[in-house]
C-alpha cells in the first residue's frame, strides 16, 4: 500500500510509515491533529530501487513527473490529496510535507533539520513536486554525515512523507515534558512565538520560554523576550517577516494555553512512555498537536 491515512490501523506501524507519522495517528484519537495521508516506506523504496539506476522516463510516463514521483503513485496522491480537500471543504487545501523515517524521531536520534521539509504547499503538481523534493533529501551530503555520525547506516534509507493540512497558527510552541536543560523530570520546558514553528525550530527568534512545575502546573519561571521576527504564509511556501512593534514584547500564548500545553505533554508522555518533545500550534483558541517525538538526550524513562 503507498498511501496511508492518519488514524488508519496500519498508519500506526513505524515500519509501514515511519515515527513521526505513527506516532500521531496513534495519538489521532486523543488529541487535535490536522488530517493527512502518508506515502509510505514501500513506495520510496520503489523510487529508490527504480532511480538509482534510471535516468530516462519509461514510455506513456509523463516527463515531467520523472524521476520525482512513479506515475503510479501520482495518480494516487491526486486521489488521496482531493479526498483531503474534501475533509478540509476547500478545493486546494494549504498543506504541510515533512519526512517520517524510520529513525527519525527515535529515542536516540530526532534526525531534526536533516529532510526538507515544506510547507504551505498548494495544489496537486506542487505537493507531488514537494514529495520528490523529500524523497531526493535523504541522499543529500547533509543526512547522509548525520547518519554517519549518530552510527546508522547510510545506504538503504527507509522514509515516508506526511503530508497534513497546514495549521495558519497564530502563535506556535516547542514543549519538553522534562527540562532538556537542567534534566528535570518535574518540570516542564515550554518555548513560544508568533506565527508558524519554523521560526522556533531555526532558531531565527529567541522565543517566550516558560518552566512549569508538573505536580501543580504552577508557572515558576516566565521570560518574555523581544520576538523580532516570526514565519508566515507567501504567496509560494512561507517566509520570514517582521513582527508587528506592539507585539514583539506582547507574551505570544497566555498563562491558560501554557498550563493547557503542559497538561497535553503529560498526557502524551503518560501514553506514548516517554518524555516528549512536541510542537504544537494555537489557531485562535484551538490547540494543535503538529509532532511527538522522544527527548533524545534524556533516554529512555
């Protein structure tokens, strides 16, 4: 099978679609997640077997879908990527298209950063174009060092593509249910800006970071930094903009989304039975749940 949905029992299989996709459909039923499909393991397999030894389209395949995407599996995403716009009620659903390795988001390696990822990708040529684009970022130099150095192995990538309906988040989170930095389990890390994750993860805004206590989620620590610059949605993808002068002291998420973001994170690490490293995404008052992994330098609990 090449296409899975979240919530699907076989979605729920690392193997089948890598971590980052297992794990939220097994979530799927416990917490806000946007809908998506994954193309699985199988079907990169397929291109990878079929692309390392081909370079000319096969006949009655159309050229400008090789090598990227088997044709086979194009007709597929169209079907799986209308099927969404139906669940999202618009024609060409805004999506997000990030990697699901099998060693990504793993219990000794996050893999964070290595794929590419893509986001507020629109239309079926852009998001079959957008799954290639993935595919082809596991053989680049960068993952390929990463590899080497977590001790995995090179060759053989075993990658799946999640492709998920974009939360335009007002303000976006990074919560450790332990704190990575002083190696607390009784505390919670919570990093907050505005606008899409990205800017967090790349570390292009030093974010609102709050430390709330577990046994009575009471905020024991709270710095409000001057945000600058936060990512928004372009025309084609996203970019990075200034934020609004009365909002770069303003707290990105109030003191209630904090304990409801702590709270969440008990929860996953309560089910998932480990501390978590999550994103998450507010969208006026909703709470997105957008990835659980494992805090890698934390180990097992």
């Amino acid at each position: 099978m090449e296409i899975l949905w979240l919530g699907h029992p076989d979605c729920r299989d690392v193997t089948r679609v890598g971590a980052k996709a297992a794990n939220l459909s097994c979530l799927l039923a416990h917490s806000r997640i946007p809908p998506g499909f994954c193309v699985t393991i199988a079907a990169y397999a397929q291109w990878a077997e079929r692309s390392s030894h081909q370079s000319e389209p096969t006949r009655g395949e159309p050229t400008a879908i090789i090598p990227s995407v088997p044709y086979a599996l194009y007709g597929k995403l169209v079907t799986a990527y209308h099927d969404l716009a139906d669940m999202c009620g618009v024609a060409e659903p805004s999506v997000a298209i990030r990697s699901s390795a099998i060693d990504e988001d793993g219990l000794t390696a996050s893999f964070a950063g290595q794929y590419d990822t893509y986001l507020n990708i629109v239309g079926v040529e852009a998001v079959v174009k957008a799954v290639g684009q993935c595919w082809a970022s596991a053989r680049t130099v960068r993952a390929r060092e990463y590899c080497r150095r977590q001790g995995l192995a090179v060759e053989g990538v075993r990658l799946g593509v999640l492709i998920q309906q974009l939360v335009q988040a007002d303000s976006s989170a990074v919560v450790f249910s332990a704190n990575p930095v002083t190696g607390s389990r009784d505390h919670i890390l919570i990093n907050a800006s505005w606008g899409l994750g990205e800017s967090i993860v790349s570390g292009s805004v030093t974010p609102d970071a709050y430390v709330v206590r577990k046994d009575d989620l009471a905020i024991v620590e709270c710095q409000i930094t001057q945000k600058r610059r936060m990512t928004i949605l372009a025309p084609e993808g996203t970019q990075e903009a200034t934020v609004p002068h009365q909002l770069q002291h303003t707290p990105a998420v109030t003191d209630d989304q904090v304990r409801e973001m702590a709270q969440l994170s008990m929860a996953l690490e309560s089910a998932m039975g480990w501390a978590v490293d999550i994103e998450c995404a507010y969208r006026g008052r909703e709470l997105y749940l957008l990835q659980c992994r494992p805090i890698t330098t934390l180990g097992v609990l």
